[in-house]
C-alpha cells in the first residue's frame, strides 16, 4: 500500500480535503472523493476530453493530471457552473440550441466553452471548432454545440448573435 496523503482541493468555490495516494488521478478525486461525477471518464487518455475541467481558469483534462498536483489551485467543475434549477448562460445557450444529446460529452464541452467565454474575446467558427478538436463528441455533429458557443460568445462580447 502507498503512503497517503491528506491534500486539500479548492473545488468550485469551496476547500475540501481528501487523503489520496500519490498516484491517485484529479478526475478520480473529483468523482470517488468528492462525488462530483459531472467530471465524466472516457478513454483515460487525455483524448476525448470527457473529463475536462478548469484549473486556475484554464481547461485541462483531469484524467491526465494528479490530484496531488492540484493543491493550490482553483478548480472548477461542470457542477461549478450551475444546475437543473439554475443554469448559468452557457448552459442555457446549450439547452436552446440542443446542443447535447447523450450527454456525454457535454460536460466536458462545456468547460472548454467556459474558458473560450472567460476569454472575451472574438473568435471565429474556426477558432471555436479548434479549440474543440480535444473534446469528442459522437451524437451531434458539433453544429449545435457550435451554435451556442457562438452565441454566447457574440451576446456577451457585445457584438450581437
């Protein structure tokens, strides 16, 4: 058995501790330790980007990164953004353009459009389609998912849809 370590996580606002061993993965620490299962497993090999997530605002996949590696850092999960009762802007651009279908993928879809949001800036279809490439998706098509990142992107950019 490893030694174990007690870390502490500053998930989505709020500091948790956690004892982990060393080898023990982010996404495993979000979903097992904290039950925040929105962080969703796909290939465990940074590929599909299932399990996207922000650290320090940045989008990374946390199936790639130690949980003890995240101390210190501020992370925010899909839960961070809002809920069923309560979705925050991007959520509710997803919801309007279905831009989801099996929901796998949208969580993590929706943390790399959080930070494309975050950035402010304006971006092209091209740009959005690129920093999309690392998130797969086998449902929509990725027009929709298009669509309402555009959207979001145009309405609080101040440029209009």
């Amino acid at each position: 058995m490893l030694n174990r370590r007690t870390i502490t996580l500053n998930v989505n606002g709020e500091a948790h501790e956690l004892e982990v061993e060393p080898r023990h993965l982010l996404a495993d620490a979000l979903r097992e330790g904290l039950g925040l299962t929105g962080t969703h497993i796909g290939c465990e090999h940074g590929v599909c980007g299932a399990c996207t997530i922000l650290l320090d605002g940045e989008s990374i996949r946390s199936c790639l990164l130690l949980a003890v590696q995240a101390e210190g850092h501020e992370i925010t999960t899909v839960e961070g953004l809002g809920d069923s009762n309560h979705l925050n802007f991007l959520q509710q651009k997803f919801r309007e353009h279905h831009a989801l279908q099996c929901g796998f993928c949208t969580p993590g879809m929706l943390m790399t459009a959080t930070e494309l949001l975050n950035q402010r800036t304006s971006l092209t279809e091209r740009d959005i389609r690129d920093a999309l490439s690392g998130n797969l998706c086998r449902c929509t098509g990725y027009d929709h998912i298009i669509a309402a990142i555009s959207e979001a992107i145009a309405e609080t950019s101040g440029a209009g849809p």
